[in-house]
C-alpha cells in the first residue's frame, strides 16, 4: 500500500475486503457503504476545487461616422467596390 495511506483508511479497507470475501448479499451491501464512505476521500468535494471568478471584458467598436448624403456614401465606398 501507499505510505500516504492513513490507518483509518487502511483498516475499513481491509474491512471491504473481509466483508467481499464472504460473498454474502448483506455484506456486500455493506462493503459498498464503507466505499462510498472512502470515495469521499478519494475524490475532492466540487465546492473545493471549484473558484468563483469574474472577468470583465471591454470591447473597443470603431464605428463608421453617419453619411448623411447618398452621393457622400458612394465616393466614399466606391473605392471599395473598385478592388473586386
């Protein structure tokens, strides 16, 4: 076994894998508690691994000035219109 494995956890371990070798339905019935026991263990709670954030993003528009005229539009976009 791990080192980092604690001696509690070791002992309700070996207490599964004494409830599993009986092979009896109401032991395995409580060697499946005593594993969901350890899973708490096993796997870190949501709450702990997950972090509240805000990020705030700002976003820069250049926005066309109004063209008031139809003729002052069509100067102004017709050399694009050129390029294709």
């Amino acid at each position: 076994m791990k080192k980092d494995v604690s001696l509690g956890r070791r002992a309700v371990e070996g207490r599964i894998n004494e409830l599993l070798k009986r092979g009896d339905e109401a032991s395995k019935s409580e060697a499946a508690r005593l594993g969901l026991q350890l899973l708490n263990f096993d796997e870190p709670k949501l709450q702990a691994i997950a972090a509240e954030t805000t990020t705030t993003v700002h976003y820069v528009a250049r926005l066309p000035e109004p063209i008031l005229d139809i003729t002052e539009w069509q100067t102004k976009t017709a050399p694009l219109l050129d390029k294709k």
